[in-house]
C-alpha cells in the first residue's frame, strides 16, 4: 500500500447485499490513480476480490487490513493497468 491515499471508508454492514457490490464498484472507479478507499464488511468479502479480478483486471490493489471475525476491512486501491492486482 505505499503511496496511495485513503480516500474515504465505506461501510456495507448495514446495506441491503444486492446494493452493497455496485456501491463498491462506483467507489473504486471514481478513484485517482493510486488513491484508495477501506471496505469495511460483516464477512470475508472474497466473492467481491473475483468480481474485481474478472471486472477489473489489472486495475486494483487488494490488502486486508482486518480479517475477522467480526468485521472485515480491506484497502481497496486504484492501480495502472501495468501494475497488476
């Protein structure tokens, strides 16, 4: 996570699920290259790192900053397409 800047945190925990993944992916791509945002979830939000990797290729950062058991928190950056997940 070095050189990218917390843009805001997003809480879904209390989120109807079905609105809880655009939300994210509207976030994320009102990002800055490098800037990121903390996702912060009830669950492991594992199924949401493959949407991105299938969605996003290339173009984000993944680190999980707390891992349970009862909340998650993931910093979630935006990457040049040459720098990978």
């Amino acid at each position: 996570m070095t050189g990218e800047t917390i843009v805001n945190t997003v809480d879904v925990r209390r989120m109807i699920p079905r609105d809880r993944h655009p939300l994210i992916f509207q976030t994320f791509d009102a990002l800055e290259l490098n800037e990121q945002f903390e996702l912060v979830n009830d669950h492991d939000p594992k199924p949401l790192y493959y949407q991105f990797l299938h969605e996003r290729p290339g173009q984000f950062s993944w680190d999980y900053l707390e891992q349970g058991p009862d909340i998650w928190r993931v910093a979630i950056a935006r990457k040049s397409d040459t720098e990978g997940a």
